[in-house]
C-alpha cells in the first residue's frame, strides 16, 4: 500500500510540491530502508538511476524557495567541503584574501593550503563573540575575495548581523569601485532561521550574498556527510570550474572536489523533505527552540552560571562559571557528567577572549523535555560534589600566591586556571576527530 505525505507549504514548481496536494510515494521508493539500498549506488551514476538526478532537481528547487531565488547549486560532501568550493570559485578571479572570524575551523586552514589564500581574522572580544561588521569591512582592501559571515556560532549558536555587513559593505564598494561580495556560512543556522525567523533578513534577500552553504547532516536532519553550497545564479560560478566527463554513459557536470560518494544521503535529505514538509521542519525547530528555554530556565535557577548564548539564534545553551576564584572549573564539570551519561563540551574561546571557559548544550530533534530536566538534576549534583572537596588545582594557586604575597585579579586566576585544564585535556586527548 502506498503512503501519502502531505505537503503544506512547499510550492516548488513542476506539480511535485503543492499546497494542499498529495503526493504518492510507493512503500519501497523512499522508506527509510531504501537509503541502505542506496549506499551501494553512486552518485554521479546518473545513467544507472536517473532519478537521482530529479531527485537533486527537487531539491534545487526546494532551496530556491526557501532562501529567496537561488538558482545554482551544487551537492557535496559535508560542510567543510562545500565552504572550501565557495573559496575556489573566487581564487579564479585572481584574488587571495578571504575575511572571517576568529574562531575558524579547519578547512579553513585547508582553504590555505590548497589555493594559497591568505586569511584576514577579525577577533572576538569578551562579551560578544561574533564577527563586528563594522571591523570587518574596515579590514576589506581591493584584492578580498569575500567576507564570510557565519548563521549560527560554533561557539554560541549567535547568528552574525548579515543585513548591516550587507549594508557597510555596499557604502564602501560604492566608494572604492570594488566588488566584494558575501558568503553566508549557514552550516547550522540554514535549517534554522527560514523556520524560527522568517524576517530575518540574511540570505539571497540581499544583494551582496553571493553564496550561502548549508549541512544536510546537522539540523538537516540526515546522517552525516551530506552538504548544500548555493549561489546566487549561475553568473557566479564561473564555467571553468565545472568539469563534464560521459564516460558513466551520460555527461554529467560536476564541481565537487571529491568525486565518488554514495547516494544514500541525497536520498535520505529527499526523504525528509517530503516527509517533513515545511511544517514539519518548523514544528521541529520550534520544539527544540522550547527545550532549550527549558534547559536556560534551569542553569539560571542554580544561581552559579553566566549564560553566553543568545536567545535568537541555534537552539543551544552556552554557559561560564560566575565564580572564577573558586578553583573549579567548566572542564571539570564536563569531565564529571560523564559519569551521568552526558557527553557535554567545555573549551576556552578564541583569542582575545582565551580566558572564558565555557560549556555548550546543543539542543537537536531527539533532546526532549524530560532528558533536559535530567541534566539539570545532574548538573546539581556536580556542583553540589564540587563544593565538599577543593578545587583540583585551587590548592596549588593558593600556595603560589602566599608564596609570592600577591593578590591576583579574577581574570588572572581564570586564565590560570584554564592553562591548567587545558594541559590536562590536551594529555588525554586520542586520535578521535569530532
């Protein structure tokens, strides 16, 4: 017997999605079982199974719809991957700066490497850890090739103000003659934002955004290793840089660094997209938006927090220790609810702010109203054990500092004792990669 999903709001052209309708899915085509079925089958075999590449036309235009007018895109592997595409595609212009915040990750370092880009930070400072518009654009010269702006902090989940940037930017490409664009690292805040802040103005909306890339694999809501990188037409993805090979039996264009991958992910992305809808999606997010006010309510309670996160933004908590001079630490914290089962963050931000530690709760689709009041009971506890034994290296700051008769400030004693859990950290680290 087949299944009927009904699409509520997507109306994405071609009859496939439709106000109202329904659509027909055969019991075997798109369950869940299928995406097994289709790990064996690549995805550029697009003469053995042409229906992934409707299935990948469905979807751009899913994207189209969702962040206003794109019209180009190309499918990868992962989000890393589909950051370092949107930075190749502007090197072939001759230009080797790109602009971002201080809190990079790693391919961004891979970014270097590969096409000798030179990499301008913008630092954080205490108290606001995003990129400041106003610092970025003054950092802009002719040879830029883009401002990246990030929807959804890997450190806060804070989105960054894309709509000034856009503005400021503009002024000074007036002014100077030049063309710098914006590229929108949506990783996270791409499924967030069109469902929680639909005014939030910071996609395609805007002249200056170039490209945005999004991860299938976080709220995405599919397995890993799957990724969107959209540009704003076709205009800005210079043809040089897609290559077609036939030799699969059909031509078939391709842009992505890594060729042969499965085609499992692009059909589960599909399957959640239609089975979802966009209702689906937004009663998702909000659910999560809800659970992480729950979980905010309770770390305020206790009293002993500082929370960093804001509230419009990724559904996650972030959250410091008021209290720096009593010898405990987040890390400490972190390693004692691992006992309890939770597996929970803590690291120092960038430089500039090195000296705040913090932990982070990411609140995704299966991290319920119960399980957040159980962290809360469990983060009790922790501190409750905390406050019957000294501090691991409490003991030895106090003797250093009657040694030397010196009175040191807050701030000192936090970067003093985060040096010292970070040694302590760095010591048990394995070869893992998260």
């Amino acid at each position: 017997m087949a299944r009927r999903w009904v699409c509520e709001r997507f109306a994405l052209g071609d009859g496939l999605f439709v106000r109202g309708h329904e659509l027909v899915l055969g019991d075997n085509v798109f369950a869940p079982r299928s995406v097994l079925e289709f790990c064996r089958l690549r995805r550029e075999a697009n003469s053995c199974c042409p229906l992934l590449t409707s299935l990948v036309g469905d979807m751009i235009r899913f994207w189209r719809h969702v962040l206003a007018g794109s019209w180009d895109q190309s499918l990868t592997y992962g989000f890393d991957h589909s950051r370092t595409l949107r930075q190749s595609k502007a090197k072939v212009a001759g230009i080797q700066m790109c602009l971002v915040r201080r809190n990079r990750r790693g391919h961004r370092l891979e970014l270097l490497l590969y096409f000798e880009v030179e990499l301008k930070e913008v630092h954080l400072k205490e108290g606001y850890y995003i990129m400041d518009p106003v610092k970025a654009v003054n950092m802009v010269d002719e040879n830029t090739i883009c401002v990246a702006a990030i929807l959804g902090s890997t450190l806060t989940g804070e989105f960054e103000d894309v709509k000034l940037l856009n503005e400021l930017l503009t002024k000074k490409n007036k002014e100077t003659g030049w063309e710098t664009p914006i590229h929108v690292d949506a990783a996270s805040g791409g499924f967030i934002a069109p469902f929680l802040y639909p005014d939030l103005e910071w996609d395609f909306r805007l002249p200056l955004v170039k490209s945005i890339n999004v991860s299938g694999h976080k709220y995405g809501l599919v397995y890993a290793g799957v990724g969107w990188v959209v540009w704003r037409s076709k205009d800005d993805l210079p043809e040089e840089l897609i290559f077609h090979i036939n030799y699969l039996g059909s031509d078939q264009p391709t842009f992505t660094l890594n060729f042969s991958r499965g085609a499992s992910q692009i059909i589960a992305q599909y399957y959640q997209f239609i089975r979802l809808g966009f209702e689906g999606y937004k009663n998702i997010m909000e659910n999560c938006k809800e659970n992480a006010r729950v979980l905010k309510q309770g770390i305020e309670k206790m009293g002993r927090f500082e929370i960093v996160s804001k509230d419009v933004g990724v559904p996650l908590l972030a959250f410091a220790l008021k209290d720096s001079n009593s010898g405990h630490t987040v890390f400490e914290i972190s390693e004692s609810l691992r006992r309890f089962g939770w597996i929970i963050p803590a690291y120092t931000m960038p430089p500039d702010a090195q000296h705040v530690a913090v932990l982070r709760v990411v609140i995704r689709e299966e991290f319920s109203h119960s399980l957040a009041e159980r962290l809360i009971s469990d983060i009790e506890k922790v501190l409750k054990e905390m406050d019957a034994s000294p501090g691991r290296v409490s003991v030895q700051e106090k003797q250093k500092v009657g040694a030397h008769s010196v009175q040191k400030s807050a701030r000192e004693t936090e970067e003093e004792v985060t040096r010292q859990w970070r040694r302590f950290v760095d010591g048990r680290k394995t070869s893992g990669v998260c």
